[in-house]
C-alpha cells in the first residue's frame, strides 16, 4: 500500500501562500500510474475534508470501471470514505468546545472552521482566500462547536507556526490531538486519531500490514504516518522534525520528489 500526502507532497505550494497548485505535475501523474499498475493500493491520507479530496483522486485517474473504488483518508485520520462515489464508512469526533476555548483566550481574533460536508465549512468569519475548499458559511462561534465535530481548524492570520506549536506545548489541550501546520494553522483533532490511525483502518480492510506501507508526506500531520509506515519518506522541504520522524528522505514537490521515490519501487 502507497500512502500519499496531498498539499506539499503530490501538489506544490503557491510562493507566498498557504495554498497549493490544484495540478498534478506529468513526472508524479506517471509515477503513481505505475504504482497502480503494479497492483498497489494507492490510498490518499491529508488534512483536507473529503470534498476537497476528490479531485484530486479525478487529476491521478486513481478510479476506473476495471479498478474497486478508493479508500481514502480525509480530516488527518478522523474521516474515511470511499470513492466514487463519496461515501463515508467512518468517522470520529469530539466535543472541541474546551480545547478551542483554551486557544481563543490567547488568540481572540483568531478564525474558527468546522467542516460542513459536501458544502465547504462553517466559519467564525472569513478565511484567507484560497485556505480552505467550498463555500464558507459563517457560523456563531459557539454554534460551530456546539456538536461533536470530527476535527476544528483555529487560523490565526497575525500568528506564526512557532506561535501555535509553543502555544500547544503550554496548553496541554487535556484530551484532544493538535497538529500545527506551515503557518499559524492548528488542526484540534479526537485524542489518538492521526492520519496513522486512519491508515491502519484501511490497512487492516484492506489486509495489508503497516511494513508493506510507504508513506510520503512533508508536514506535521504527517508524522505519526511516517513512523507507521514500513517506510516513511519526507519531502525534501519538509521541517526538521519531519525528516526525523521519516526513514528517509526524498527531493522537494518542486523537484517530483514523490515520483522520485515511487520510481524506487515502480520503475
């Protein structure tokens, strides 16, 4: 089974943003063709929501008449589905509204998100164009948090990333599972739910064991995967604490690092 990251390891980041190109380069377009032909389980793994998740399975031609539909792990590890066409066969979730509490005092005017499936998010107030897939709804704080939600995004656009991952080292979140993005981005997580735990899901429908697992992925979210994997692989840009958590490393996205380490194995 093949693993792979969305944002930063199959797509490469607009210069200057927290966004990605929604284009598959030629190099790992092939690539992960030859993986597929080879029988491989290709199984996408990101912190997206389902709905932002499908097209790029369309871009890879990952689905066919003569294929089973995909599995695929969405919200880092609190969502699987299968697809096409979407269907979710399980999700996790968790009463967020202590945790998100606890970042907001210290980010008051930071910006809240929870997915709205199929539709985009619902949103404290608007998000930086090009951060999140869909329509954004806004939504009474208090609202958005109200039900058990699957995962809550915390955006703080006047914060940094080392604001957020020294503020999570502080709080503690008692009970819930963080991961902090590129920039001041925090994704607040079940406790114990991680694109790892997502993957053994699928592994284990699938009957295949975590050594016979390569992972490629570049950010945070991605390390509990890369330590599963029988071979976790970082992208060349990745932060340090990736590239330890990886048992290898690989060239940037903007260098087809990905295709560069598929070839390994599917020349």
């Amino acid at each position: 089974m093949v693993a792979l990251d969305i944002d930063g390891t199959l797509l490469s980041w607009v210069d200057g943003a927290g966004t990605t190109h929604e284009e598959i380069s030629p190099a790992v377009h092939e690539a992960v063709q030859r993986a597929v032909d080879a029988g491989t389980h290709i199984v996408l793994a990101s912190g997206r929501s389902p709905h932002g998740m499908t097209r790029i399975a369309d871009l890879l031609e990952l689905h066919g008449t003569e294929r089973d539909r995909l599995w695929v792990v969405a919200s880092n590890g609190a969502v699987i589905f299968r697809y096409p066409p979407l269907e979710v066969v399980h999700e996790e979730t968790f009463d967020a509204r202590a945790a998100v509490g606890a970042v907001l005092r210290h980010h008051p005017e930071a910006l809240v998100a929870v997915e709205e499936r199929g539709v985009g998010y619902r949103v404290s107030d608007h998000f930086p164009v090009g951060e999140l897939s869909g329509e954004m709804i806004v939504t009474d704080l208090e609202e958005l948090v109200a039900a058990p939600v699957s995962r809550v995004i915390i955006r703080d656009p006047n914060a940094t990333a080392d604001d957020f991952v020294a503020l999570a080292a502080r709080l503690g979140l008692q009970g819930t599972d963080y991961v902090v993005g590129w920039t001041a981005w925090m994704d607040l997580a079940p406790l114990g739910v991680s694109k790892a735990s997502g993957l053994a899901h699928v592994a284990g429908a699938l009957d295949v064991e975590a050594v016979d697992v390569l992972a490629i992925g570049d950010g945070r979210n991605d390390l509990e995967m890369l330590r599963w994997a029988g071979r976790g692989v970082a992208m060349g840009q990745a932060v340090a604490e990736v590239h330890e958590a990886a048992d290898a490393s690989t060239l940037s996205v903007d260098e087809d690092g990905a295709a560069v380490e598929l070839t390994r194995y599917f020349p």
